[in-house]
C-alpha cells in the first residue's frame, strides 16, 4: 500500500487552478518587457558610439571589461546582457 498523499487526480486538480492567469501577470510581463527595451536601447548607443563609451561609462566594472578588451565594447555588452 503506498503512503503517499498525492493522487494524479489530485496532482491534475492542483495543477488546473494554478495556470489562472492573475491580474499581476500583465503587468510582471511589461515590466520586464520595458526593461528589455531599455536594455536593448542602451546596448545600440553603446554600439553607436563606439569609441566615446569610455568617456560615457562611468562604473569601473564596465569600463575594466572595455579596457581589458583593447577598447572593444562587446564583452561589456554580454555581460551587460546576461546581468539584465
């Protein structure tokens, strides 16, 4: 005889209730949507204005990340992304 209190009945019943969508969810979704978009725009100035960005950048992090590349932004990009 099994002890277990979980049913696949159960485990499918739980599972229905919780795939409501709340009223929160739309607005998680723009946010991180925003964030995205802002993200995204500052990885194109970052591009754009390719050599002037160590006059722009202001945090050591960053600005160690473009010298340690010869002045390359692209590792300070990555991580940038994979922070956001």
């Amino acid at each position: 005889m099994c002890s277990a209190g979980i049913t696949a009945e159960r485990f499918v019943g739980d599972r229905s209730k919780s795939t409501r969508i709340t009223r929160a969810a739309p607005i998680f979704a723009g946010v991180v949507l925003f964030v995205g978009a802002v993200s995204l725009y500052d990885g194109y100035l970052v591009l754009r204005t390719g050599d002037e960005i160590r006059q722009f950048e202001k945090n050591p992090v960053g600005l160690f990340l473009i010298e340690h590349n010869h002045g390359d932004p692209i590792v300070f990009l990555i991580v940038k992304a994979i922070g956001t």
